[in-house]
C-alpha cells in the first residue's frame, strides 16, 4: 500500500483575503496556516480550509451557518471560488 505523509504544519501563508462576484459582491478576511475566516458585505461569517496539494495549488472551501459552501482553487497568481448557484468569485492574498 503507498501511504501519504501529512505535512506538519502548513505551506500557505497567512494574510489577508479579499474576494468580488461578478455582482460586485465582496468577501474580505484573514488567514492563518490553512485557517480561514471571511465576512462579506452582509456580514455573514464564511469559516474554511485551505489545503495545499503536491503540484502547488491550494484548494479552499469556506461555509458560513447557514450550510451555504463556496469552494475553488488557488495557483501563483490568484484564487477563484464558486459557489453552489454557479457565481464566481475571484480575488487575491495580500
């Protein structure tokens, strides 16, 4: 059986998180290790993951109280998000 070690630690870095819809939405908030916790412009709590893969893209799901879930990729250059009515979400870490 291969068996994969789990890192200790995380490789993504802490900062600060700001996204827009393309309805002019935006989510803003910060991260630490692969904690993150945004709040958007109704002032809902968005809690999530962030988890690093081997060929250095980083997967993000978020998901506020009310069951909602937005998720998505990052490369080097940016994060892009979708959620479950098929808006996109694009933004950057600071």
């Amino acid at each position: 059986m291969i068996y994969r070690r789990r890192r200790r630690g995380s490789a993504v870095r802490p900062g600060f998180y700001r996204f827009e819809s393309q309805q002019r939405r935006h989510m803003f908030g910060y991260g630490d290790g692969d904690f993150v916790r945004l709040r958007d412009e109704f002032g809902n709590i968005w809690q999530g993951i962030a988890e690093e893969s081997d060929d250095n893209t980083v997967r993000f799901i978020f998901r506020d109280p009310d069951g909602r879930r937005i998720s998505g990729v990052s490369d080097s250059y940016g994060v892009t998000l979708r959620d479950e009515f098929g808006n996109t979400w694009r933004g950057f870490l600071d």
